[in-house]
C-alpha cells in the first residue's frame, strides 16, 4: 500500500513533455497555460493546488532527456535548457546520448563543451550570471559492436 501512495505522490508531482527543447522553454518563461500537452488527470490523482501550479520557479528538480544531442546546435539548445530550468544545488538532469554522432557532430563531448561554454558565458551580467553547470559521467554502455551510450548527469550550481 506505501508503494501505490508513493506512486501517486509521484505522479501529482510529475509533469511529462515531449517534443523542441528551446519552443518548451519559451513557453515556460513566458507563463504560458497548458505547456504540457496530457490528458486531463482523474479527479482521485489530481492534487488540490495542481490547478493553480504556474511553474512560477520554472526550475524542476528532474529533467529527462534521450538523444538530444545529435548535432552541436542540439546540445546546445539540451545545455541551455538545462540552465534555464534545473533546480540550482537540487535539480538533475539526466541525459541518455551516443558518445558520437557520426557525420551529424553531436554527443556526449560536444554536450559537455556546450555545458562548459554556457558556464563561462554566465560570467558576465545577465539572468544566469554566477550559475555554472556540472557534467559527469554517470555510466557507459559499450557491447563492442556498437556505438558507446553515456548516462550522463548534469547539475546547475552556483559559482564560488
């Protein structure tokens, strides 16, 4: 019986989204309603302050992402995204990628050099000054015959 309350904590706390990075991102500075497209929860597992929720933190404790970063300007928008709404000291991001994109330019290093760059540009005034982003490496997955797959861990703190 814990497990199913714990399950359903989990879900009045959860929101799912799929599709662009950047077009998601825009919305939630912007304050737009009905960011997540997804049916309508059953009245047993809606939360009594879901209706109100704004994401007015627009910052979340986990972001998923799978293959977001196949070509360069896919990790970049991945980085930025990451930047922009993960929790700061709590949030984690995971980020299942290939340690290369063959003929595309993406991956686990260019991911991890976009985080680096963003981190360094966050020097300067603006919203994001004194953030800086972490990457590990958090498991790889190599068969021996096929392209190598990073589980990859990304966390936002501030700078000292």
């Amino acid at each position: 019986m814990d497990e199913c309350r714990t399950a359903k904590a989990l879900v009045e706390r959860s929101v799912f989204a799929g599709g662009d990075w950047m077009g998601l991102s825009h919305k939630l500075l912007a304050g737009s309603d009905n960011i997540f497209p997804m049916p309508a929860p059953s009245k047993d597992l809606l939360h009594p302050n879901q209706k109100k929720q704004k994401y007015e933190d627009k910052r979340f404790d986990l972001i998923l992402a799978s293959e977001t970063t196949y070509t360069p300007e896919s990790c970049e928008d991945t980085a930025f995204l990451m930047l922009r709404h993960l929790k700061i000291n709590d949030g984690v991001g995971l980020v299942a990628t290939k340690r290369f994109y063959f003929g595309v330019g993406g991956g686990t290093d260019l991911f991890q050099a976009a985080c680096e760059t963003l981190s360094s540009a966050s020097d300067y005034e603006g919203p994001y000054s004194g953030l800086r982003l972490c990457v590990k490496v958090v498991q790889s997955y190599d068969t021996g015959n096929a392209n190598i797959r990073d589980l990859l861990r990304v966390s936002l703190h501030q700078k000292m």
